[in-house]
C-alpha cells in the first residue's frame, strides 16, 4: 500500500473537469466588488461574504497603501516575537471596544482563530459541545484539543441539555455555536442558549464570521442583536468578509485573552497578519460605525431577494440573514444548474456533501450592501429561467 493510492484512486474531480462541471476555484481576472470576470465575461457576484461591499472602497485602499510604505509587507515572524505592530495592538483595543468585551486579540486567519482558541481552552479533563452544523475550524479545534468533544443537532438545545445534564459537573464545559450559520443563513437562538448554558455553569462562545457589520444595532454581531453581549463570554470573528481583509480575532475577558494570548499554538507559531490586512480592518470598523446607510442598503438588498425568490417557488430553507441558499437535492442536477446560471452571467456557489447532508445540493447565494436594483433585477431573471428549465422551481 503506497501513501499516495489514495490520491490516484480520486477521479471525481478530473472527470468533472473533463466534463466541464468542476465548479471551484474559477479564476476571476478582475473583480469590482459585485461583478468579476471570468474567462473574459462579466458576471453578477452573488457568492461572496463582501456583505458591506468595502473591498473597493476608496478609505479601505488608502489605509492598505500607508501601511504598506511604513510597515512594508510583512513581519516575517509571529507576534510572539518579531511580528507585532503597534497597529496590532490598535486594532485589538478597538475590536475590544467595538464588540464591548475587554480585551481582544487577533490571528492570521479566522480559521487559524477558532481552531486556536477552542484547542487551547478545552483541555484532558473539559468538554466541547458542538453544534454540528458549526463551521469546520470550531470543530478541527475541538479535534485537536484533548477534551472529550459532544454534537448536539441543529439548534436542538433540548439535545445539548441532555448532554450537559449527563457530564460530569466537575468537567470544564465550552458550547460553541456559529452565529450566523455559513449555508443555512440562519440565526443562533441566543435568547434560549445562554439561561441552558448558566444553567450548567458552560462556558459560550459564538463565531461571528457572518455576523459582524450585518447583526447588532452598529454591526457588533449577533450578541449584540439579541441584546446579551454581557452574557456571551467569548466572541470570535474574521475579518474576510464584511471587514474586506483577511485574519480573525477573540475578544472576553481580560484574563482568558491573555491565556489565549501564551497558549494558542495557532497564535504563538504563525506569522502575524501583515500590516495592510490590519490596516484594512481598521478602515472597515470605521466605515461600519460611520456608514449605517450600509447595512440599511444591505437589508433592504436581502429582503427584496428572500421575497421574490420566494414569491417565484424557490425554497430558501430557513435563513434569516443575506445569506439565502437555493435548495436543488441531488448533487448532478446542482451542477448543472450551477454551470447553466454562471455561463447566463450569474456567479454562485455550489454546495454539496460534507459541507451539507446526503440530498441537500444547493447553490449558495449571498448579498452585499452594493448590489443595485439592475444587479439583483437580472439575477432574478436567470435564475427564474434556468431553474424553470430544469424543474427546480
């Protein structure tokens, strides 16, 4: 048996390349935050996280180019040693500030932020507590800690009691949920989570990577949205979507970020985020807090879309947010709806198994603050023709 057998016996993705089906990592030549180019063509962006629409922003690229001519175009080291900036610290003070914790600290990565946090802080003798449809990176964490790792169904809190009811009460206790979820575009029940989760003296922690600039009064997250920012204790986040860079963060109390601060391996052993990523982020808190007319424009967007797609027999399953899927079933059929839509000028994405249940194939579609009613008009338009054609509708 060779190590590689394994990579030899997976034709799925050459034989869907050969037929003209593979569907990702399409090679977009130009972007302009709602439309890209793809193979020389103009298509409608609807498969991107740019919720506020700040990647091209002009107070964005101008904070991007200063750092750069000061700071240069990395760090060459983690921030443990030669690779913190004092706009590193900056920034932390005003995430801190921004999701109203004390303290934050930022990664490289959002994945490199939730598999850092969760495998420093569930330890031999602590649970973890999974909803199972939370991101990858919250549960690779989990993986590699050394903690016992528990999955509760779907927003099943009644499933997650009895877990917790049946744990050891001398065990350490994290429940980790997303808070806005990537491919249902639903919305954690914070309001019925947190009183569960005192109730058994757990710890909460909510990954805001869809949340951030869309919930809350200000774009704070779903925390915020809900009212109960004091009662999360732990808030995680990215910043490659609506914050247009790339990294992610914690922020808590004071004590558990410097914890996380000496312990996260994701954290100590990687080179920090570099200068204009950080400066970005920076610009985009600004933009949020400053511009609320924003996120008005992008629920306004996301509204209208939930509507019509609904009004024309689209399922949408249960999403909340400007994250709207449209649920087709079998995977081939998914495909070529996929590849119909996109060589009609519309760009989504097409989501199949792990990221999704045995039968559940639908194309991932998202909003931004920037889509005009001529872009939102004319994706209405070929989705309508092509999913009529081949009886999604």
């Amino acid at each position: 048996m060779h190590l590689f057998d394994k990579c030899a016996a997976f034709t799925a993705a050459r034989e869907a390349r050969a037929a003209g089906m593979y569907p990702y990592f399409q090679k977009i030549t130009e972007s302009q935050d709602t439309e890209v180019v793809i193979d020389g063509h103009r298509k409608v962006m609807i498969g991107s996280n740019n919720y506020m629409g700040l990647t091209h922003h002009p107070k964005i690229l101008e904070a991007a180019r200063v750092a750069l001519e000061t700071y240069g175009s990395g760090n060459t080291g983690s921030r443990f040693l030669n690779g913190n900036l004092d706009i590193h610290d900056m920034l932390e003070e005003e995430l801190a500030e921004f999701t109203g914790k004390e303290a934050a600290l930022v990664f490289s990565t959002g994945y490199q932020t939730n598999l850092g946090v969760v495998s420093a802080l569930v330890g031999r003798s602590d649970t973890a507590y999974l909803d199972k449809l939370d991101h990858a990176c919250i549960q690779d964490g989990a993986r590699l800690s050394f903690g016992e790792t528990r999955r509760f169904r779907h927003e099943d809190y009644a499933h997650l009691e009895a877990q917790l009811r049946d744990t050891d009460e001398g065990r350490g206790k994290l429940v980790a949920v997303d808070g806005v979820y990537s491919m249902e575009g639903d919305i954690a029940n914070l309001p019925e989570l947190v009183p569960l989760v005192k109730k058994y003296n757990a710890v909460l922690m909510v990954d805001d990577a869809h949340s951030l600039g869309v919930l809350g009064p200000n774009g704070e997250g779903t925390a915020a949205h809900f009212g109960l920012t004091d009662e999360v204790d732990l808030i995680t986040g990215t910043f490659s979507k609506s914050l247009a860079s790339i990294g992610g963060f914690v922020a808590g109390d004071d004590i558990v970020i410097d914890y996380l601060r000496n312990h996260a391996r994701t954290e100590i052993f990687s080179a920090s985020m570099p200068p204009s990523a950080v400066a970005t982020v920076r610009a985009a808190l600004e933009i949020i807090r400053t511009e609320p007319d924003r996120r008005e424009r992008l629920w306004k967007n996301t509204r209208r879309m939930m509507t019509e797609l609904t009004a024309l027999g689209f399922e949408i399953g249960p999403t909340q947010t400007p994250i709207i899927p449209i649920l087709i079933g079998p995977m081939d059929l998914t495909f070529k709806v996929w590849r119909e839509i996109l060589d009609a000028g519309v760009f989504t994405n097409p989501v199949v198994p792990p990221a999704v249940p045995e039968g559940g194939c639908r194309l991932r579609t998202s909003y931004m603050a920037t889509h005009t009613d001529e872009h939102l008009d004319f994706v209405l338009e070929v989705l309508e023709k092509v999913c009529t054609k081949y009886g999604v509708l």
